[in-house]
C-alpha cells in the first residue's frame, strides 16, 4: 500500500470519530468551527511529523504528488503556520534543499492522565516537545468536578509559569481509567468511577477552551500509545501494554493504531474472571484478575500475611505506616528476603500471565509492555509474567516476543495523551 493511500485509510479512519451523528449531544471535538486540511496538506502533515523535517523532493518521492502542487500546499501550511522552513538537507552535489518541519510555535497540546489514584499533566508544543510537567495524587472517587477544576487549576498555574497565557491550546487529550465511548468522548459506567458515567468532559474542558480540541480514552491506551511512539515499543506495529496499577487493564495497538473494539472498551482485561468462587467486584462479578491481582489485592494479602504473624519484615513496615502496609511494602520486603512477599508477588505475576497467554495466543503480538504502579515491584514480577505467559502460550508466538518493562514509566501516560491530541488535531480534513 502507498504512503498516500495509508493515510487516506487513516483519514477516513479520523473522520468516522471526528463526525458522530447529529443526534449526539457531546462530540470528540469542540462546538466552535475548527481549522481543517485538504487531503493533501493532511498527507504533508503527517509525513513531516513522522520524519520530523522533510524536503519537497522527500514529499514529491514519498506522494507521487506534482512539484506543483506539493508546493502550494507547502506555502499554504507556512502561511498558516503549521509548518515553518528548517535548515537545508544534506548536500548531495547540487543545491541543498530546504527542510520543513512542524512550527512548535503555533500552539499548545495538553495531555491529562488521570488514573485512580493521581493525576498526570503535560504541556507540549505542536512538535510534541515538553514544556511542562507535573503530577500529584489525586483520588478519582471525588468525582469529576473536583477532579477535573484541579486539573484545570494546576494547567492554568502551569500557564501562568511559563509565561504561556498568549499561546492558543490546539488539542487537549486527557486518559481515565474506565472504559469510554471514544466517538463520544463519554465515560461508560466505570466500575471504579462514581459519577463519571456520561460525564461531559468534552464539554467542561471547552467551558475554559472552547476552540479547543478534545479527546477522551481510555488510560491505558494512551499509554499504550504513548509507548509506541516514544518507548521501548517504537518500531513495534502491535503491541499489548499491560497497567497494573489499582485495577489492571490492557491497551492494544494494532497494525501501528489503538484498537478500541466495536464499542471502546477493548482490553478491559481487569474484568476477566480468574476465580468463579473469588471476591466480588465493584463490577458486580466474582473473581475478576483486577480483585486477584491489582494494587489493593496485593496490599490485602499482605495485611494478612502480618495479621497471621507469618513475616517480622512485612510487620516492620505494618508498625512504620501505624497499621497499614502499601504494595510497594511487599516490593520492598522481597528485596530484604521475605518469603511471604517473595510469594505474593510470583503469585500475582503468575496470575497476570495466565491472562496474558490468552491475548498473545489469540493476538498473536510483536511485544508485550508492563507498566502502572505495581510494575515497580520489580524483576521478581516481570520474570514470573514471562514465566506464566511462556508456559501458556504457543511456541511460535512467543519464539521472538519482548516482554518488557514500559521504558517511559510515569511519562507513558501523558506522553500518549499528547500525541493522541496531536494525531487526532492533524488529521482534522476537510471535505472537498
């Protein structure tokens, strides 16, 4: 397939998001009229910003499109300031050739994650270069007015300190941790979000932005994303990011996309049950992976393990947090020795790789990356996930299959976030 005709695929792919029915209230973009591209200048776009700085004769060679019109489309976009002139190319006998690359000046892009238990923020200019960067805890149960005028607050303040007042925010990407209409841009009962459900997000952002465009996903596909484009998944076209954190989720990146399924809720893994006589969920099921497996199910186990007396390590850090003990604990007990914490933590990876077996033997990936907070346990874990999911699985899809740490840890999120605002923002073509 021709660069042209995979990003006709991909542009066609955008407009089905970028155009809901007219019967949908909330929309993945902002109600005020938007700057869109031709088809051409859609292709430039993303040529540039897949290879950073290109020449015409790069754009000719890579499009089929005439010198001409190449040209004008170029002197559209720098007119317009999307793209601006970039040094000269190498020197290949003759005349060097311009380079053209994306003007980082002609705005900003947020990126929010927002997970269960803190909240993320980034603000990038339109070449996807940092500004700024800050994080702090947040508890996603208070709700999305508290949660979201925070995450405003601290952009604003952000804004503020950076002397970034004057700069137009071009596209806002924010990630939750629950499963979400993406064409709507609307939470979809979350199992661990009260008062989220069909939440306007879209909407409260563009109370502050109205010109502003804003997409909502799921946080561990914008991780997923996020590590594709900048991590350790780079050059990967299908990828399984795993997040164990409170809950446990999966985004997929298929053929170089998130794949969100026929309704966005896609890798929602934390909800496969691993033990029909387990705990009940918030979800309303028993035995779900997230209840086995995730952060609090560890934190539990543990709190047993101390209340049976089985670990003088694990009651040391029990009597240091005044009669609570956090996972990171059980990490830390493993690495002074401690038998329990050495088993809980195999158990759960081992629990976690079961699941995982399943998706590489159904999926068929070209890697798989572990990532969330529970992932800081360390080797112990990441060994006993390769275990499980090497034991599970067939020969030939696992034969060449990295299971890896995420490389960008705290940064997958937002860094994800970002360029799923940017992908989304400059792929906005208008009909000709």
């Amino acid at each position: 397939m021709s660069f042209e005709n995979q990003i006709a695929e991909r542009n066609t792919y955008m407009a089905s998001l970028l155009n809901p029915s007219v019967d949908e209230e909330i929309s993945i973009y902002s109600k005020t009229p938007l700057p869109l591209f031709s088809r051409t200048e859609s292709v430039i776009l993303s040529i540039i910003r897949k290879n950073q700085a290109v020449s015409k004769v790069d754009l000719i060679k890579l499009t089929d499109y005439s010198r001409s019109k190449i040209t004008g489309c170029i002197n559209s976009l720098v007119e317009n300031g999307y793209i601006q002139a970039d040094g000269l190319g190498e020197n290949t006998g003759g005349r060097r050739s311009v380079l053209f690359s994306l003007n980082g000046n002609k705005g900003l892009i947020f990126g929010a994650d927002i997970g269960a238990t803190s909240i993320d923020l980034m603000i990038a200019d339109l070449r996807g270069n940092p500004i700024a960067r800050y994080a702090e805890p947040a508890l996603i149960q208070h709700g999305p007015k508290k949660i979201l005028n925070r995450i405003w607050d601290l952009f604003d303040q952000l804004m503020k300190e950076k002397n970034l007042l004057d700069q137009p925010v071009l596209a806002f990407g924010i990630g939750v941790p629950g499963p979400v209409d993406f064409k709507r841009g609307l939470v979809v009962s979350p199992p661990i979000m009260p008062g989220w459900d069909q939440y306007p997000i879209v909407s409260f952002i563009n109370e502050h932005l109205p010109e502003t465009v804003v997409i909502v996903d799921n946080d561990v596909n914008i991780m997923a994303l996020g590590e594709s484009v900048q991590g350790i998944g780079v050059g990967k076209q299908n990828i399984i990011f795993t997040k164990i954190g409170t809950g446990i989720g999966a985004g997929i990146i298929c053929e170089g996309k998130i794949y969100h399924g026929s309704a966005g809720c896609a890798g929602d893994i934390g909800h496969i049950c691993v033990d029909k006589e387990g705990p009940v969920c918030p979800c309303g099921n028993r035995g779900c992976l997230e209840m086995l497996a995730g952060g609090g199910a560890i934190a539990q186990r543990a709190s047993r393990v101390v209340e049976d007396g089985k670990s003088e390590i694990l009651q040391k850090y029990f009597d240091k947090r005044n009669g609570n003990i956090l996972t990171e604990d059980v990490g830390y007990a493993a690495r002074e020795g401690d038998k329990e914490s050495i088993e809980i933590i195999r158990d759960t990876g081992k629990t976690i790789g079961d699941v995982l077996a399943g998706l590489v033997n159904f999926y068929n990936p070209g890697m798989i990356v572990i990532g969330g907070g529970v992932s800081k346990l360390g080797n112990l874990l990441l060994s006993s996930i390769r275990q499980s999911i090497l034991k599970r699985s067939l020969p030939l899809a696992t034969k060449d299959l990295p299971i890896v740490f995420s490389s960008l840890r705290e940064d997958a999120g937002v860094i994800g976030a970002v360029n799923l605002a940017m992908d989304i923002y400059l792929s906005m073509e208008r009909v000709e």
